[in-house]
C-alpha cells in the first residue's frame, strides 16, 4: 500500500502571493501536537516538522503521512506562533 501524500505546493499567503520561506507543520488534528511525517514512502525517513518552503513557496520533496489524520498548517516567516 503507498502512504498518502502531501503536494509539493506552491503554498500562498492569504495575499495570494506564494508563501516564500514559509513553513508547513504537520500536526495531530485531536491533539495539535506535531506529528510525523516521511520523506519515503517506506516511512523510515522522518521529516523535519516544520518543513521550509523553498523559495518558490514549494515544499522541497514530497512528504508522506503515517496512519491517521493529519492537520497541516501553513505559516509565514513572520508568523509569531513559530518564534
């Protein structure tokens, strides 16, 4: 069975303008800890949690989830949640 994945993006901001440099954080949706995710498919390659976005708002390779629900939130570089 191949793990649901996560879109390489772009991400954008509520300006509509692509999320440069931003973040996206995998969370548990019950809980809102951080939750794993995977480079590979296999699920053996964790993630950083958060991932920055590369400078065209694109995450820079494909991320898996692991079992269960996923809430994934998207932040600017200036998001004072993650400072």
């Amino acid at each position: 069975m191949i793990s649901p994945s996560h879109g390489l993006g772009p991400y954008f901001k509520l300006d509509a303008t692509a999320n440069v440099g931003g973040v996206l954080q995998f969370l548990d949706p019950d809980t809102v800890a951080p939750k794993s995710a995977y480079y590979d498919q296999a699920l053996t390659v964790l993630s950083d949690n958060p991932i920055t976005l590369d400078s065209s708002g694109r995450l820079p390779q494909q991320v898996f989830y692991g079992v269960g629900d996923y809430l994934v939130r998207s932040y600017s570089l200036i998001d004072p949640e993650l400072a």
